[in-house]
C-alpha cells in the first residue's frame, strides 16, 4: 500500500455476536504515469477483505472518492448480511444509522451537538 493518509479502527459484529477488530485503511493516491494521466489508491478494509485493492480514477480526487466509497461498501455488506459496526470499546451502534462511519464524514446531516 502507498503511504496511509487515513485509518480508522472499528468493531465489527457478527450475526452470531462474534466480536473483531476492523481496520479500514486508505493510502495516498498516486500517478500511474500512463497516457491517460489515471490515478490510484489504495485501500484495505481488514479482515473483510483479505487484500489491498487499488482503485482507479481519472485524478487524485475521483481515485480518493472512489476509494472511501468502496471501504464504505464492504462495511455495509457486512451490515446487510445481519452484523453490526461498532466503535472500539462500546457495545452501541455509531448513531443510529448503519452506514455511519464513513457517510458521517461526506454528508451533511442533522446531528445533536
């Protein structure tokens, strides 16, 4: 992976109530220096995926975006499938929405202070 920009540490629950640690984890976008002028990021959602994936953008900003959209996407799999994500050392969901952790930080929303 290139060198992480940003990390985040979480629980995620099984359906059963098995309980482990997950690391989401994006790295700088990089040039492909290809004749197109494509970019790459990387990122790790670990243990739910058991790699590294690079995704692909037009530019920095489309490979980030795209990127943090598919952390996202792998987290709310596991949610789909009857799990839950939690903060470490906390038993409660983050707010009240599945999909919070990483839509809190794009979308503006109503929250209590």
């Amino acid at each position: 992976m290139s060198e992480p920009v940003a990390k985040r540490e979480l629980v995620g629950v099984n359906p059963d109530g098995e309980r482990y640690a997950i690391t989401v984890t994006v790295g700088l976008p990089y040039p492909l220096n290809d004749v197109n002028g494509d970019w790459r990021c990387s990122v790790s959602v670990a243990p739910l995926t058991h790699r590294t994936v690079e995704i692909a953008g037009i530019d920095s900003l489309q490979a980030l975006s795209l990127a943090i959209s598919y952390a996202h996407f792998e987290l709310r799999n596991l949610v789909e499938r009857g799990g839950r994500i939690l903060y470490p050392d906390t038993d409660e969901d983050p707010e009240t929405d599945v999909d919070y952790p990483l839509d809190g930080d794009f979308l503006s929303r109503n929250r209590p202070a």
